[in-house]
C-alpha cells in the first residue's frame, strides 16, 4: 500500500501547486507580509510546542467548544493526557504566565505562525492540519490597542490586494454585563428549547451564548429575535464599545456592527471581530480572520489580572481568495560541468556566486549535457554555466541565458560580474 497524507492534511511542494495547496513561495510571499507588518507594529515572534496538556485547552477555550467537545486530537504518553493545539492563544497565555512576562514587561505583543490542529470535517478552505498566522497583546485595556489590531488587519489584508473585506465587530461585554445577558438570553430560548437543534438544547443552560453562533437553521431561525447584547452593556463596557468605534470611525476603518457575533471560542470578553472576503469560493469558510478581547484568561491560567487581545487569521483561506500567481523564483545560477577537471571548477566558481549572495547549484552527476540541460530548465535555473573540456582547456565558459535564448562565452575570471549584470 502506497501511503498518502491524512485526511484533511496536504503537502505543500516547493514548485508546483497541490489541489488547493499553492507552492511554497505564495506561502512565504503571504509569511512574510504578515511578518513585516506584525513587526512594524512592535510584535515579537513567539513560538510554542505543537503539544500541550489537554486540560490546558479545555480550561481556557471552554469545554462546551465544538474545538475541545469534538476537533482535538488526543494524545496519550504514560500518565500524560495532551493534545496538538487547535489554535495558539492558549499557548500562548501559558507561555506567558509560565515565563512571568508580566513582571519584566507592562504591555507585551507576541505573534506566531504555524500549523493548528482541528479534526473537522474537511472541505474547501477546512483543514485539520491548517495555518495560522496571529498577534497577541498582553496587559493594555484597550480601546486603542483593539483598535489599532483591526486598522492593522485591514491594512495587511489590502496590502494583499483584497478589495472585498467586510469588517464585522461585537461587544460581548465583560462580567456583569455577560451575567445579565446570559440570564436575558436563557429567559428567551427556554421556552423555544424543544425546537433547537440537539446541539443547542444539550448546550442551552451551560453555555446559551453558543446559541447565537449555531449554524443550524431551526436555531437561526429563533435567534433571530433574540435580545442583544449590546443593548444590555454596562458602563464600562459601553465606555470600551464606544470608545472602539470612535477610533475606527477616525481612522477611517471600514465595518460593521454584527450584534450576533459571538465566535466559537468560550474565552473572549467585549471586543469581537472577523474579517471575511467574498473572493476565492470558500462559501461558509470565507472567515479569514477572527480575533478579540480575552481579558480573564490570563488569571483562569494563574498569572496575574492581565487584559489580552488578539486574532489570528488562516493562510491556507487567504491563499485561496487571493489566488494570486506565485511570485518568481529567486533568480538562480546551474553549473553544468562535463569531464574530471571541471567539476571542481564549478564547485569553486558555485562557491564564489553563493559567498555574494546568487544562490549556485552544481550538477555532481557526472551526466551527459543533454540530461544536465534538462534537469536545469526542471529546476527552472535562469543562468547555466556550461563548462566542457573545450571551455577548461581555455579558461573560459558558456553562460545560457534560458528566459533570453542567449548564450555567450566568457573568461572564468569574469564569471561573477556578469552574472551579476545578467540577473
Ligand atoms: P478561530 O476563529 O478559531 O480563532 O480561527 C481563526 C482563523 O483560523 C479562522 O478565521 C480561519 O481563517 C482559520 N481556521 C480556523 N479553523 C480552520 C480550519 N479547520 N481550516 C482552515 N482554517 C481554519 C482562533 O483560533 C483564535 N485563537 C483567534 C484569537 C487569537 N483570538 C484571540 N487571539
């Protein structure tokens, strides 16, 4: 039997596009865009295990979660009961907290980058193994932090050239204010609860909020008469809201108001935002990023009272809606030596283009031309250095231009400089 990737993983290959998997260059291109504007923010890379204890997700992403009550994946060593994270805030806060971060730095901003783990069920823009690219803020109340999070999303995301982006943002409200609502709430769909979905009515009293999110239409149905929480926020809370929307209305920041918006994580407190694009066909996947406040779980985790704020966004969906063609390769240098005496005259030469920066690849093989000739244009080489017998006998080589259909000779001496005017 041939093995293939698990079900609802995929390979990401250097050259060549996969299904819905790009080559790895329309990655980095996306990497490193995130990178660069995270960076220019004031965020610093963090980078956490890929396994943590599964209670650690339970405690802080909530247990009536369809990512802890369905999608992770368990994994028992001895006594140790841990799972593969499903997203990177929670590592996040245990890395800060474990670290005590809080006693060095009064606000702190991280961001990661890597694969997640949820075992859904598969589909266009859906994954079990999948991409998350995401910032976190540590000890800054906010507005203004939450605000400049989405202006900096959105000035990403158009960077990238997206041109349909909805912003949708929410206040859930903080302590009291949740209390109230979730007393509002459950007085409201008790008297519906036989018509709910099974979902629903298993999760009404524990968790009523999960209601609102549900993607079963009998639910939506009912939702949709459901008090808001935005109509029931106190001060505080009203004080944050509003403070939030005069920042983004100033700096001219696109979105909406969505009052249903209470995303699938049990951890977050007042701001909540999405990001979505119509682009790419990705249908009820077009979620390209989703984040906000989380001011309680830094002490659920035993740190200290530390507000926390944060998103992350799935680079497999953006690839998807972006569809852009790859970016060019690096422009490279093949060396294709024939005979004894050559080839160590092109590992020397392949020596001095990579010591300047022009990435050089040597044909060891000892093949003929015509199969070295292949395996270059296979490697997509812009330039090859042809060095036969007739060209070590004179101290000189061909140099192929493979995008012009060029070729010239030129001494080995001169070799660096023209390749440096040629690429
Ligand atoms: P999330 O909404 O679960 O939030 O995921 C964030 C983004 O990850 C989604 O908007 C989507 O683009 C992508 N994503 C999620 N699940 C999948 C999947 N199965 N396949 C492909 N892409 C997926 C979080 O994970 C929070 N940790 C965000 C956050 C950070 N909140 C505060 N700080």
């Amino acid at each position: 039997m041939a093995f293939r990737t698990v079900k609802g993983m995929h390979d990401i290959l250097p050259l060549e596009g996969v299904g819905e998997m790009p080559p790895i260059a329309s990655w980095q291109r996306l990497e490193d865009a995130f990178r660069t504007s995270a960076e220019l923010h004031g965020y610093s890379e963090v980078r956490t295990p890929l396994l943590e204890q599964h209670s650690l997700f339970v405690r802080s992403i909530g247990e009536t979660t369809d990512v802890v009550e369905k999608e992770m994946y368990v994994v028992r060593r001895g006594d140790d009961q841990l799972a593969l994270r499903p997203e990177g805030t929670a590592s996040a806060a245990r890395a800060y907290v474990q670290h005590k971060v809080t006693a060095k730095q009064p606000v702190t901003r991280w961001y990661y980058l890597g694969p997640m783990y949820r075992a859904e069920r598969p589909q266009r823009g859906r994954y079990r193994q999948f991409y998350q690219a995401g910032c976190e803020i540590y000890g800054d109340p906010g507005p203004a932090c939450d605000a400049e999070l989405i202006d900096m999303l959105v000035g990403l995301f158009r960077g990238l050239g997206f041109e349909d982006l909805e912003v949708c943002v929410n206040s859930l409200g903080s302590g009291d204010t949740r209390a109230r609502y979730r007393q509002r709430l459950l007085e409201f769909l008790r008297p519906h609860a036989s018509e709910l979905s099974d979902d629903s009515q298993r999760r009404l009293e524990r968790n009523p909020f999960r209601v609102l999110d549900s993607k079963a239409k009998v639910d939506q149905e009912i939702v949709k008469d459901a008090p808001q929480i935005l109509d029931v926020l106190d001060e505080a809370d009203q004080s944050h809201w509003d403070g939030l929307r005069r920042l983004l209305d100033s700096l001219e920041v696109p979105y909406t108001v969505d009052s249903r918006l209470v995303r699938g994580l049990d951890y977050y407190t007042r701001t909540l935002f999405e990001v979505k694009s119509n682009a790419g066909n990705l249908g009820a996947q077009n979620t390209l990023c989703g984040g906000g406040r989380y001011d309680n779980m830094i002490k659920s985790l035993g740190g200290g009272n530390v507000p926390a704020i944060g998103f992350a966004m799935g680079l497999e969906r953006i690839l998807l809606a972006l569809d852009a063609p790859p970016p060019e390769l690096e422009p490279n240098v093949f060396f294709a030596p024939l005979g004894e005496a050559a080839l160590p005259c092109a590992m020397k030469l392949a020596r001095q283009l990579r010591a300047v920066g022009i990435a050089a690849q040597v044909d060891g093989r000892g093949n003929s031309m015509k199969s070295m000739l292949r395996r270059a244009n296979a490697e997509q080489a812009r330039l090859v250095v042809i060095l036969g017998e007739k060209e070590m006998d004179s101290g000189v080589a061909q140099l192929k231009d493979f995008a012009k259909h060029s070729e010239e000779q030129v001494s080995q001496d001169a070799l660096l400089p023209l390749v440096r005017e040629r690429l």
